[in-house]
C-alpha cells in the first residue's frame, strides 16, 4: 500500500474515532450537578428534581395536571393533558439550560446547577 494512502487511512480513522467519542460523551446523559427546576401553579410553587433517578410526577398546577418522567438522566412532560401537547415536543431535556413550559398549566421547567 502506498504511503499516501496509509496516512488517508490512519486520518480517515482517526476521524472517526474522534467523531464516535465525541457522540458518546453528548449522549451519556445528565451531569450529576444539575437538577430540573419546576415551577408551576402560576409560580406559586416550585419543586427541584433530581436526574440521577428514574422516576414519574403527576402534580397538580391550576386545572391541568402536570406528567413528567425522569428516565436516563433526562426529564421529559409526558401524556400532556393540554390541547395542543406542545411541551411534550421539546422532548428530554438534561443539559444545564435547558427548558420547556407547558403553557395551559402555568407550569416550567428548566436544567439548572444543584
């Protein structure tokens, strides 16, 4: 094989290893310093939420009740009562920052450090 070739091929892997630790360490879930913030019943309460334990939450907020699930180190809305299921489609959030509201209930959630 030539020389050429064989640096191709070691770049060309080097690449994808680079590319596959880079996927791996994006999709191992939650920091363990982080936690979900809720706050909900038109901001009269809040409640703080660990992400190191799968888990389910059904709470009261105005006239909705509000589903979320922790599974993964991830927090979701799940089974929306709501309308238009809107907060069910911002999907798992687990990285400092993220946030997703569901709007009929009053009620948000945002990933914030412990």
């Amino acid at each position: 094989m030539k020389r050429s070739s064989k640096l191709n091929l070691l770049f060309t892997l080097a690449v994808l290893a680079a590319a596959l630790l880079l996927f791996w360490f994006s999709r191992r879930g939650a920091n363990p310093g982080v936690i979900a913030r809720l706050q909900y019943d038109d901001g009269a309460k809040t409640l703080d939420i660990s992400l190191q334990e799968d888990a389910r939450y059904d709470l009261e907020s105005g006239d909705y009740t509000i589903h979320l699930e922790v599974k993964d180190g991830a927090i979701a809305f799940v089974d929306s009562p709501c309308p238009d299921h809107l907060c069910e489609n911002y999907g798992w959030l687990s990285r400092e920052g993220d946030w997703a509201a569901c709007l009929p209930a009053r009620a948000s959630l945002t990933i914030v450090s412990g």
